[in-house]
C-alpha cells in the first residue's frame, strides 16, 4: 500500500538524519542464542533457564555508568565483574553486584551482546509478569544506555525494535505484546527505562519492521 510505503519511507529518512549506522545485518541465530552484527562480551553472569523455557518476554532497561554519564567503559566492566570500585563514588555501591543483560544499544545504535538468547541473564531481580515471578526465568533483557529522564536516541529505538522483531521471529513465544519496561514487572523498586522512554514509538517502529518490511 502506498501509506505504508511512505511509511517505511519516513523510518529509512529517520534513520539517514540521525546518521544510525544500517543494521540490516543484525540477525539472531536461534541455534547459538547470538545476535549477529553486535560486539559479543561474555559475562558469566548467566546460568541456564528453567527446562524447556523458551524467552516469552522481553524486558527494555536503561542504564548508564556513572549515572548520566555515557560512552565509557563502565559498562562491559559491570557485567564482566571488573568494575573498579575506586573509580568514581557510585561504584563503590555497586561493584558487588553480579548483573548481566542480554544485550546492551548504546548511544550510538551499535549493540553489544553479554549473554545468549537461550541462557538466563540476570537483569530483573525479584519481578512480576501477568502473575508469574522471576522474570528472568522466562525473559530477555536489553539494555539502553540512557537516564530515565534523558531522550533516548532515535538510532536506539531503530536498534531496539530491529532487535524485538529478530526475536519475534526466532522465539515464537515473543510477541510486540510481550515487550515491557523494568518498570512494568518490579513496580515501585524499579523505573527504568523511564518516563524519557517513547513507547509510541517503539510501537510504530515494530510495526514498520514486522509488518511493513517482513523479512
Ligand atoms: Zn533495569
């Protein structure tokens, strides 16, 4: 239809004014849990999911190291378990902790992935989906690196929901309504990926890539 032409026209001008890199060539291999275009890292931060449980669910976060501050190394560092301590104030508080995700968009669009589709990363902590716990049993979680009240940038989003559709395609068990915030399963402890999050968008972008330019 020409309207949804015009459409995928708009979303391919968006992503050539932002100067996104093209990442047409991010595809997920069901076989090996891998997201192919983006930087691997391994953390062992992970473990196996629950037997026979494929991902249901994806899970958006933001995160940025130090807070408000992006485009360092601190990241990688964090989910590698060689965050030093003693490098700003604030990770002191978190250099403990023992958290992955399975993929990280940076400011950039580029993507960075820490754990295969298939393993159990540990990004949702004690969570709640339409009555099941432990969402990381049964979930994927992505990253975007940004503030809860920070825009995030249009070449996350291009990222993102080129990411979800992937994912759609390779777990039949996912679904555009089966994209949720932090913020939706751990209520009241947690609010990333924020109020600056443009969920519409996401929205009308995941349309484009399922609907308006299938595979
Ligand atoms: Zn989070």
């Amino acid at each position: 239809m020409a309207g949804d032409r015009a459409k995928g026209h708009h979303y391919e001008m968006l992503r050539t004014l932002t100067g996104a890199p093209d990442l047409a060539g991010l595809r997920v291999d069901a076989v090996t849990g891998r997201l192919l275009g983006a930087r691997q890292v391994e953390s062992p931060n992970c473990d196996d999911r629950p037997p026979g449980q494929a991902p249901e669910l994806l899970v958006v976060h933001g995160i940025s190291l130090p807070p408000g501050e992006f485009g360092g190394p601190w990241i990688d560092a964090l989910f590698t378990n060689a965050l030093p301590a003693d490098e700003h104030p604030y990770f002191a508080t978190i250099a403990g902790l023992r958290v992955s995700a399975h993929v990280l968009v940076r400011r950039d669009g580029s993507a960075v992935q820490y754990v295969p589709f298939h393993r159990r990363a540990w990004h949702a902590g004690a969570s709640q989906w339409r009555g099941r716990e432990r969402c990381n049993d049964f979930s994927i979680g992505v990253e975007l690196e940004g503030t809860d009240a920070t825009a995030y940038e249009p070449a996350q989003y291009d990222t993102l929901a080129r990411i979800a559709t992937e994912l759609c395609r390779a777990y039949p068990g996912l679904s555009p309504e089966a994209i949720v915030g932090h913020s939706d399963v751990a209520p009241g402890r947690k609010s990333d990926p924020g109020i600056a999050f443009d969920w519409p968008l996401l929205r009308s972008l995941l349309r484009y890539y399922l609907e308006v330019r299938p595979a």
